[in-house]
C-alpha cells in the first residue's frame, strides 16, 4: 500500500534522520521505524505488558533513539488519543505530526488492504519535507478553551433536544401545545396546572412521569448552563486582566469593537482557533474555515466543486452569519458595498456572493488583529482603550 512516494535526500542522511509512524488502536500500538541513513525497517507491536503500558514502551523507544543522536520525526494519526501524546513526544526531544489520515491520497489497485501493521509502515515511511496536512497541536491553555466552548454548544443543545421532545410528547395527546421552546419554569407551571385541572389524568401514568423526568433534567441543563457560562466570563475577564499587565489587547477586544460582532463570535473565533499568528497570511486564516473554491479543472473540463467545508462546521457556520449581519449593520463599509449588487440577486448567486463576502471579512479581520490594518468603512462600536 503507498500512498505518497518517499525518497532518501542527502538532507535525511546528513540529519540522521529517523521516521516513526504509529497506529495508536485500543490494544496495541503498531509502530514502524525507518531509518533514513540506513534504509532499515523495523515493526513494533506494542500492547501493555509486565507492568508497563503501550504508551510507555514507546515513549521508552523514542528516548532511546533521541539519545542516540537521531533526529526522530514521530507520525500519527488524529484519533482518540487527542494531542497529550504529541506533547509528551516533543518534550522528549523529537518532533511530531499529527495527520488527518482521510486526508492523504491513496494510491491502490484491486480491493483494500487494511491492517494496523500496514498503517504504521505507512506512516514510518513519510518525509517531513513531503507537503502534507497537519492537524495543529494547540497549547493546553488553547485545548481547554476549545474545550470550553464546546461543552457550551453541546449544554445548549441539550436544552434544545429536552424541549423538542417535551412539545413531541404534548402534541400526541390531547394536551394543548404550547407555542415554542420554554424555559424549565415555564415547563413546571405548566404540568402543575395540569395537575391541579385534572388534565393529566387523561394520559397513562408512564407518560406523566416521563414529562416529569424530562423538565428536572431540564433544569439541571440550564443550572449547568449557567455556570458553565459564568466560568467563561471569568475566564475572560482573567485574560483581559492579564493584557492590560502586559500592556496589550486581547484578540476577543480587538473583534468586537466592531459593530456586529459580539462576545459570542469573537469568543468563538479565538478560543477555538487559538493563536492567530499561526497563520502566514489572512487567505490561510480564511481557508480554515473551509470556504476556499474547489475547482476541477481536467483537459477541456473545468468546473466548480463549491467550497473546501474543511475545518469545524460551527465556524464556518458563524462566519457566514457574521457575513450577513455585516451587510445589514455595517451597509457603508467597503465589502458591503461590493457586494451588494450580486447579494440582491436570487438564487445560488447570492449564496456564491455571501460565501466570498465571508472569506473576504475574514481576512480583513486577521489583517485587523495581527497588523492593526482598519476595515474600510466599518463602524467601531466599541473603541478600544488606550493603553
């Protein structure tokens, strides 16, 4: 099985270069080793034993050869394991990348062939001068703010769900429906005049405590919720505390001084891409949002595919909403300006023309926050203190 070809540079032998690709699995750890000076190849299987786990046989390993004098670059792929590996790996003196495997082109003929040992030798096979796409490994500051708002969403969303099946269960009865989502008050109200009308006798008492099941867990959502959201906001106001220490603005202050982007955007934006100078330039900031075009181009044929879709669904989802709120708070900027004629129109050009508006404000806001770079025409709502 190959997937990309690999071959030995004079810059890998004089580095001493040595590859190590790893299957993490459940059980076993399959781990190859090519040496590039060499061209040896070698497997190891690991699985815990005598006392020892997976994890630190192969950490045991890694030192060993970093001792040796070998520049060692570890490959694995992003799973369950998350980033802690990565970490442990760097502060043993070797380098790491973590690789979307879904990602790398496959080259086979016939039926797949698929095995641990085969993923591991595939991986200890790459160059670190090949060009392939790593997942980046966040600091354990950024991963818990990720962290952070994602338990945010999945509390909201769970109100959500609760609610959706509370008016489920009232439309098959003979209850009468009330009108959208509510709070678990509400909920409580609600059943308690039921009960005391004599309503909630017409329906099987199995279905009564499971309406009355579902409005405790709803309230023990949005108590989490609640303190959920207060821990962020004095997150927050412990990160703004530190900027003003060291004389800077945070990147959350720097977005939302503009009108139309709030604490939940900018919020967004920053605790889950963490540091925005990671980025060259403001055309990968944008593509990370996956929505950079994707032509097709072969011979004669050359057509659109959309957009990339890379990257985490909740932003690009939030930079298209912010695409449009800007059109209709921010009508005197430059980028509404241009392009207000295709965003009249109907149909899949205005999605095309919205889409490109996003990607285009993106970039004008990592211009803002990495070189104080102003939007043209956008009005600030929220001037930032001078320092």
């Amino acid at each position: 099985m190959q997937r990309k070809g690999n071959i030995v540079s004079r810059e890998s032998q004089v580095d001493n270069l040595v590859t190590v690709g790893v299957d993490m699995g459940g059980a076993l750890w399959a781990t190859a080793i090519h040496d590039w000076t060499t061209g040896r190849n070698s497997y190891l299987g690991l699985k815990d034993k005598d006392g020892k786990s997976k994890e630190c046989l192969l950490y045991e390993k890694l030192r060993e050869l970093v001792l040796d004098g070998h520049r060692v670059q570890v490959f694995y792929e992003a799973g369950r394991y998350g980033y802690a590996p990565a970490r442990i790996i760097q502060a043993l003196g070797a380098e790491v990348s973590i690789l979307p495997i879904n990602k790398l082109k496959v080259i086979m003929c016939g039926k797949t062939i698929k095995t641990d040992k085969l993923d591991a030798k595939f991986l200890g096979g790459l160059h670190p001068d090949d060009q392939l796409p790593e997942v980046y490994i966040p600091t354990l500051a950024e991963e818990g703010r990720r962290d952070a708002e994602r338990e945010l969403a999945c509390l909201r969303n769970s109100i959500g769900r609760i609610n959706a099946q509370l008016l489920a269960i009232i439309e098959r009865t003979e209850l009468k429906t009330p009108s959208g989502h509510r709070s678990s008050s509400n909920w409580q109200q609600t059943i308690t005049g039921w009960d005391s009308s004599g309503e909630l006798k017409k329906l099987p008492n199995f279905m009564v405590l499971r309406l009355k099941n579902m409005v405790e867990e709803l309230v023990l959502a949005e108590k989490h919720l609640k303190d959920w959201q207060a821990i962020i906001d004095h997150q927050m106001e412990k990160d703004r505390e530190e900027a003003r220490k060291k004389n800077v603005q945070t990147t959350v202050d720097k977005l939302e001084k503009f009108k139309v982007i709030g604490d939940v955007i900018s919020r967004h934006f920053f605790w889950e891409i963490g540091d925005f100078g990671r980025f060259k330039n403001g055309k990968s900031f944008a593509s990370y949002f996956g929505l950079t075009p994707c032509p097709f181009a072969s011979g004669t044929m050359n057509r659109e595919q959309g957009i990339s879709k890379s990257g985490r669904r909740s932003l690009r989802k939030m930079a298209i909403e912010m695409a449009w709120l800007w059109r209709r708070w921010q009508p005197d900027s430059h980028l509404a300006k241009k392009w207000e004629p295709m965003l009249k129109q109907k149909g899949r050009a205005r999605k095309t023309a919205i889409v490109a508006m996003a990607r285009q404000l993106l970039v004008a806001l990592w211009r803002h926050v990495m070189y104080n770079e102003p939007i043209e025409g956008a009005i600030i709502n929220k001037p930032l203190e001078r320092t």
